[in-house]
C-alpha cells in the first residue's frame, strides 16, 4: 500500500511567491521520496513561474484527486482559476488574486477535512485582498480555524533548534494584555504539548513560558500580569501532568530553549516570539497552526512582493513546511496505530 500522504499545496497569492517557490521545492527529487504533492492554483500562473525558474517539470492539470498520477514526474495541478496572466503582474495583486486564493484554500480545506488529501501546505496570501474578497479573517490562521469548525487554534513557528507557540497572535501591543488570561494561556499550553506528543513525537515535553514584561514583572516591580495570569496558567498545566515551567524573561529563555533545555516555548505575544525564532530560522522556518483536526502547516514568510517573478525567491521554508506536513501525518498515524488515539492529557 502507498504509504506516502498525498498533501495539499495552496499556490497562495497568485502575484507573490508562491507559485515560483512551489516549482522550485517541487523540483527537487527528494520530496517525492515521502509525499504525493498536489499543487491548488491556476495553470497559467504557475506555468509562468516554471518558465522564471527554469524548471523542466511538466504540469498535469487535473479536476479531481482522483484523477492524480505520482507515477512519473509531472506536476499534479488542481485547476482552480483561469487568470489572464497579462492582467495579473508578479508583485502586483488586485481583486482577481484575492478571490484565486480564497478559493484554492476552501477547497483545499474541504479536500483535506474528507480524507482526500492527508494535509494541507499553505503559500503566502495577501490579508487586505483576503478580506476584500468577503473572507473577514486576519489571516490563514483563523480562516482555517473557521473552515474547520477549530474554536481554538494556536499558531507555532518550528524550526529544528527552536519551536514556539503564540497565545496572542496579529494585535496592536497595546491590546496584549487584555487579550490576556489565564484561561487563554492555559489552552496555549496545553495544546502545544498535546501537538508535541502527536505530531512532533515528542514523548514528554517540556515547555518553557514567556512572561509578558521585562525581566517577566520582577515580582510585580514591571507589571503584575506573571502574577495574575501566567503563573497560575503554568501551576494548572503543571497540576494537569504538563512538564512546564514559568513565567521566564524573554531574554533568556529562548535561548535555553535553542540549547535544548525546553522542547516548545509559549511566548504571549507576536514579535516576543518570532524575533528570536526569524534569528534562527529566517530561511527554513514552518508556521504550524496546532489544535486543528487536520495537517496544516505554512511558509513562514509573506508574499515577497519586491521580489516576486525575478528568479530570486528562496523556497526553504516551503520545503521545510513539506516536509513537517509528512512528518506530522506519520507521527499522527503512528500514534493512532499504537494507541486507537493521539496522547492526551
């Protein structure tokens, strides 16, 4: 029996990166070696990035999964729009990429939700022209969420060194801390150590917690939300079996963490988590969205506007984001294998 997951790849906007960076991660041999990939998007898109990298591949459109062939070394392409390519310029979006990447995420989504496709690789879209084209969400993390009927999602950044959590995700810094709870820290804890367990394989993780202030309030000195929220979240997950300790200054902890000391970190906002993570993993780092009930991972970068359709942009983090999607599927059946479901506590 085929063993290889069969996982969906969202061409993103149509005038960013995306469709350079597929054929580019596509083209390498080694991926085919543990998945089946189907690429969402549009032939005439994609065919004028294959042109701009300089690939030899031939591109298969297809109208259903089941009409894929993984025998040879063809592209299997989902047709889901028929753009003019004169209209849509490389670093240039308009209405017609919004609704495009709308509907190559829907569809995906729906594909992966029926057990057609074993998971979902996302490519970068433009939020305005997202929002624009009637989907109201800050970004792919909640729309997923939405599709998915996920009340809970939480989106992590995983590299090999470093991997971490966000309990509060697009929002002005001035609105973290009432976006704050215990509560909400608490469900960020708990499932990036579920997701660790069945995903990652991670057999007991240990995860560190962020403080929201410097030196993580210095006993309430620099604000008190260590002593009201995060540190009565860390004792519940500590209470529930969870190997979790916090609140930590941000200024030390990510790096005890990148030396080995905690498999996951929970940061409470944006930029705390993912500067020190784009320190490390600028190139090859996968944006996970944890909590789902399917696969779902992402580049973790955004549509690259300045350097769309010149030849230059780097598919790294697409590959990464590949293959931690396979990896994460078998991991998922594996756990299901050994114990009729994932670990949970």
């Amino acid at each position: 029996m085929e063993k290889r997951p069969v996982l969906g790849i969202t061409m993103g906007d149509p005038a960013g990166v995306g469709p350079e960076i597929i054929i580019k991660a596509l083209t390498r041999a080694e991926l085919s070696r543990f998945c089946r990939p189907v690429i969402f998007g549009d032939p005439s898109i994609l065919e004028r990035a294959r042109r701009v990298a300089g690939s030899r591949l031939p591109i298969r459109c297809i109208r259903s999964l089941a009409q894929a062939d993984f025998s040879g070394d063809a592209l299997q392409l989902m047709e889901l729009s028929r753009l003019d390519p004169a209209a849509i310029t490389p670093g240039r979006p308009n209405e017609a990429c919004g609704k495009a990447m709308a509907r190559y995420i829907v569809e995906a989504v729906r594909r992966t939700l029926d057990g057609a496709l074993d998971g979902l690789v996302t490519c970068p879209i433009n939020k305005v022209l997202l929002q624009r084209a009637g989907y109201l969400f800050q970004g792919h993390t909640q729309m997923i969420a939405h599709l998915t009927g996920t009340l809970h999602p939480v989106m992590m950044l995983a590299g090999k060194r470093l991997k971490v959590s966000l309990v509060t995700i697009h929002c002005p810094l001035r609105d973290v801390p009432h976006q704050l709870s215990i509560e909400k820290i608490l469900k960020v804890i708990t499932t990036t150590g579920r997701c660790l367990v069945s995903d990652f394989g991670v057999h007991e993780p240990k995860i560190g917690v962020a403080g929201l202030n410097p030196h993580a309030g210095e006993q309430g000195l620099f604000g008190d939300e260590e002593l009201t929220m995060v540190a009565p979240a860390v004792r519940e997950a500590s209470k529930r079996g969870w190997k979790v300790e916090g609140p930590f200054p941000g200024d030390t902890l990510f790096w005890r963490a990148s030396q080995g000391e905690f498999d996951a970190v929970v940061a409470m906002y944006h930029d705390q988590g993912l500067a020190p993570f784009k320190l490390l993993h600028f190139a090859d780092g996968v944006n996970v969205t944890l909590g789902l009930p399917i696969v779902r991972t992402s580049v973790d970068h955004g549509t690259a506007y300045e350097v769309a359709g010149k030849g230059m942009a780097d598919p790294g983090s697409l590959i990464s984001a590949i293959e931690l999607a396979a990896t994460m599927v078998r991991n998922r059946r594996e756990g299901l294998s050994r114990q009729g479901t994932p670990n949970q506590k």
